[in-house]
C-alpha cells in the first residue's frame, strides 16, 4: 500500500488523492463544484435540504471504521474524492495485456472506451437522486427517511468519483462531459439520461425498495466489473464505491423484507390464509404479496436492459482490452483471456427460446448478469424465509429473462413469467397478472402517500426494522425536520 488511508477535510473537496498539490485538477473540480451544489438544490431531496439528517461521512478508506454519524444538512455533506489504497505492483489482470502493470494513465488505443463507460456510471448516479426526489414526503418513518437521503446523498458522491476520473484524466471533453452529467435529466424527454431503467419514475416506497434491491445491486456488479480494469484509478474508485455500494442493497433488501413481514403478521392476526385475497389484504392496510411480486417483475425486468445485449462485441472489446473485467476476476480460475472459451447464451433463435454457446468473450454481459441472477437470488430466498415462517403459502421468485424486455434477444417479444412465447393478445389480456396493473398503482400511491414522521414510529404497511443504523435504538430521530 502507497497511499493516504486518510482523507483530507481541509479544502473544499475532501480527497485522499493529493489534490491540493494537483492545481489544474484542483481547479476544473472547483469550478464544476457550484453546478454541482446548483444541480443538487434542484433536483436533490424535495423540501428536505434544511433538515438535519443523521448521515455517515467517510473519514478514511481502509475497510474498518471509515464511516463518521453525524447530524449534517444535505446540501453541506461532504462529497468527496476517495479511492481505495493502490496496491503496490498491481498488473492488468486479464485480456490481451493480462500481466502488464496496471495503467496508472489512460492508454490512448482504450481511451474513448474507458471514457464512454465512466460517462455511463457517472450518468446512473445523479439519475437515481433525480428519480428518488419526491419521496421524503412520503416516508413511512424516520429511519426510512434517513437511509433514503444516505442512498442520495452517496449517489452523488458517485457522481463526484466518475467526475473526478473525467477531470484528472480526460482533459478538454472530459470537463465536458463532466458538465453534461450535471445537464441531463432523468424522465426529460429532450435531455434524458442514458439508460432507459433511469428514465423510469420511483413513485413509491415500494419501487424505491425494489430499485435499491434490483438496479442499485445491478450498479454493484458493474462496479464490481470495472473494479477490475486495468486502469488503476478507475479500479481504486470503483473499490471504494462497493464498500458504499453494500448499505444500499442492505436498504433494498431489508426494506422489501420489512414490508414482506408487515403483510404476513396482518394477514395472520386477521386469519387470513390465502396470500390471494387481495382485497382482504388491503383493507388491514398492507401490500398483498401478488403486487409485491408484480412490482418485483416491473423492476427486475427494466434493470436486467442495463446488461446490454446477450451477444456483445463492445463487451468483448473492453474485457480483451483490460477495461471491463468479470465478476470477480481476481478470483476466477482460468486464463482470464477467454479466447478459445464459450459461454451458454439465452437467445431467441428460429422463432425459439433457447440456449445457444456464444464466444465467451461476446457473451461476457450475459456472464455478469447470471452472476447477479444468483445474487438476487439469496435476496428472494431471505424475503421467502419470512413468509414461510408465517405459514403463508407463497413463494416470491425471478420472472424468465426474457419477460417485459425492452433490449437485446427478447426485446418486442411477448413472453410469460416463465419464459414461454405468448400472442400478443394473450399478451394484453395477462399484463394485468404480471405487471402492476393501474389499479395496483392507484393503491400503493394511496396506501403510502401518508408519511410518519414521528421518531420510533412506522408506517402501516412496513415492520420496524430488527436494529438501528449505528446502533440507536427504536426512537431515535434520524432526521430533524426544520422549522
Ligand atoms: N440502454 O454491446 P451492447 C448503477 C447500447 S447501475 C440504452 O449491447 P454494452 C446505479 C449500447 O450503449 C450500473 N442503450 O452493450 C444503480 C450500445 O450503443 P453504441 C451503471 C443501451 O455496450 C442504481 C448498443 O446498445 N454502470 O451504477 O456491452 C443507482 C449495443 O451495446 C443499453 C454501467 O452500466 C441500455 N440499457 O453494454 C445508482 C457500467 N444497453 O455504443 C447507480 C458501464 C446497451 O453501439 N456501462 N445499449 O452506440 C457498461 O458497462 C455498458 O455500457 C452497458 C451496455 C452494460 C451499459
């Protein structure tokens, strides 16, 4: 290790990475930062930014102990520039220049491919706080509150990380690009962002739950594949925003959890046996697990277009050029070139569904997302524990890959939740059964357009959580209204 674990809290930017002997990055940050604060006034938390928010602050970046609680008021957190520690005689760890010493520059023949994949992290972060900005209002407690504003206030964070790379090492378009990121909007039609799940709206605490668990867990393996690159500042970066990254898939899941439990101890105080008397259900004011599992489709479906295509030269480019690694690279045992290796591909091929072997390399964004599937997976097998024990009949599960796509092999295709081929009137007269219907839009907005906002309390419809962040107990009051 050859680098500050600390982080600098002297100047404006906080940063492990030596910036206040670096003066032209110093600068173009300084610069951007007032569009920065601008962007966040704007599209940041609504009517929350004078509010005193219980918020953790990286004081370090070695794995324990680098999180500092401390009441903040959002617009004064302090974003910053960390990366993890170099490792000393770090190589390439895969692709063609596997062996080589890890770029600590650009290479110029990979540099419009590096720029393009950090212009699209970049672009996911702000898009998520855009998308997530009106549900302070409606939050079903206190400790629910806070830990959305940590999700917010880290995604810009990450915003900062992909910026500062763009900056330091991008030059005249990479400032460009630095100020787009802080022009696009999510959901605008004329300025949108770049990936469709982060034009979707997250009307609800039940979707915002669900994005944590599903996008932001997608957001996790592609930071897990790029943690991987052979350019070492975008490795350390995007090492640092994993430890991050691990609070908000802890929001998703528990939160789905917590909503889960909520609906199985009402339906068993009322009696309630079967999970699809839906109207039943509602009445005690709680989600009925059909619409969770509907929603659940909904979200899955829209993150799993965020893998690309099956079948993908651009894929194959970045991993043989040392770019864009697979999940855990450094612990996959094999040549880590992939050259002469096939990979299984779902595929619609002859009017079929089916498995096809691709060229590993072509078919290493189908690797990644089978990597998430499993991690998903464990996710639904805990939410499935909680309903088992309740004694209620019902399984949460994965929709068929195939389902509800929008890019790739089965995009415009009309496909079931178990991945069969239907007509598309079928198609129409059953989307009511696996995606939210209008009806279950209209009662979730209702069920939980009502917050509470009193310290130890909680919202109808969600269980309170088993133990609270840092360590507080049941009432404490993660956020301070103002005024
Ligand atoms: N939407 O070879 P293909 C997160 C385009 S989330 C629109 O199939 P590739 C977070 C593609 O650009 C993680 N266009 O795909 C979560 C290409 O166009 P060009 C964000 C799409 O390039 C929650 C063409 O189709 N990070 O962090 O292998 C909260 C063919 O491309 C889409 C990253 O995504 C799409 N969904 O893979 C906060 C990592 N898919 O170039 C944050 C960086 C494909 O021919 N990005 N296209 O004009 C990447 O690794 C890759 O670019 C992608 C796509 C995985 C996105």
């Amino acid at each position: 290790m050859i680098d500050n674990i600390r982080v600098d809290y002297d100047g404006l930017i906080p940063n492990n990475v030596g910036l206040n002997s670096d003066d032209r990055v110093k600068k173009a940050l300084e610069t951007w930062h007032p569009g920065y604060i601008d962007w966040w006034m704007d599209m940041g938390p609504e009517g929350f930014q004078q509010a005193l928010v219980y918020l953790r602050t990286a004081v370090s970046v070695d794995t324990g102990g680098w999180a500092r609680f401390d009441y903040v008021r959002m617009p004064e957190y302090k974003w910053g520039i960390l990366l993890a520690p170099q490792v000393e005689g770090r190589k390439v760890p895969f692709g063609a220049n596997k062996g080589e010493p890890a770029w600590q520059e650009v290479p110029g023949e990979h540099r419009a491919m590096l720029r393009r994949l950090i212009v699209i992290q970049g672009d996911t972060e702000p898009a998520s706080v855009e998308q997530q900005r009106h549900l302070g209002k409606t939050a079903p407690s206190l400790y629910d509150m806070r830990n959305l504003f940590q999700v917010n206030v880290e995604e810009g964070r990450h915003l900062w990380a992909m910026v500062y790379l763009l900056h330091k090492y991008f030059g005249k378009d990479g400032r460009e690009e630095a100020e787009e990121l802080l022009r696009r909007r999510a959901g605008d039609k004329d300025t949108p962002r770049m990936l469709g799940a982060f034009n979707e709206e997250t009307p609800d605490w039940l979707s915002f739950f669900l994005f944590t668990f599903f996008t932001d867990r997608d957001g996790k393996m592609q930071l897990e594949a790029l943690a991987q690159s052979g350019f070492d500042p975008l490795s350390r970066t995007c090492r640092f925003m994993l430890t991050e990254e691990a609070h908000h898939m802890f929001v998703g899941e528990t939160g789905v959890g917590r909503i889960v439990q909520r609906t199985c101890e009402a339906m068993v105080e009322a009696g309630i046996e079967d999970p699809h008397e839906v109207d039943r259900i509602r009445a005690l004011g709680v989600v009925d697990l059909p619409t969770i599992q509907k929603k659940a489709n909904l979200h899955f479906s829209l993150t799993l277009d965020l893998f690309g295509s099956e079948v993908s030269t651009n894929a194959a480019n970045a991993f043989h050029a040392g770019v864009k690694g697979r999940y855990r690279e450094d612990k996959l045992d094999d040549d880590h070139t992939l050259e002469d290796s096939t990979y299984p591909v779902l595929r619609f091929i002859d009017g079929r569904i089916a498995s096809a072997d691709v060229p590993a390399l072509s078919g290493l964004n189908m690797r990644l997302r089978d990597d998430y599937l499993t991690d998903c997976l464990k996710g639904i097998e805990r939410w499935n524990r909680v309903i088992a024990k309740s004694g209620i009949d019902f399984k949460l599960r994965l929709p068929s890959v195939a389902f509800n796509r929008q890019i790739g092999e089965f995009k415009g295709l009309h496909v079931d939740l178990d991945g069969n081929l239907i007509s598309a009137e079928a198609w129409t007269r059953g989307r009511d059964s696996m995606l939210p219907s209008s009806g279950d839009r209209a009662f979730i907005e209702h069920l939980m357009s009502r917050p509470v906002m009193e310290a130890g309390k909680f919202a109808s419809w969600i269980a309170p959580p088993r133990v609270g962040i840092d360590n507080r107990p049941g009432d404490f009051e993660y956020v301070k209204l103002a005024g």
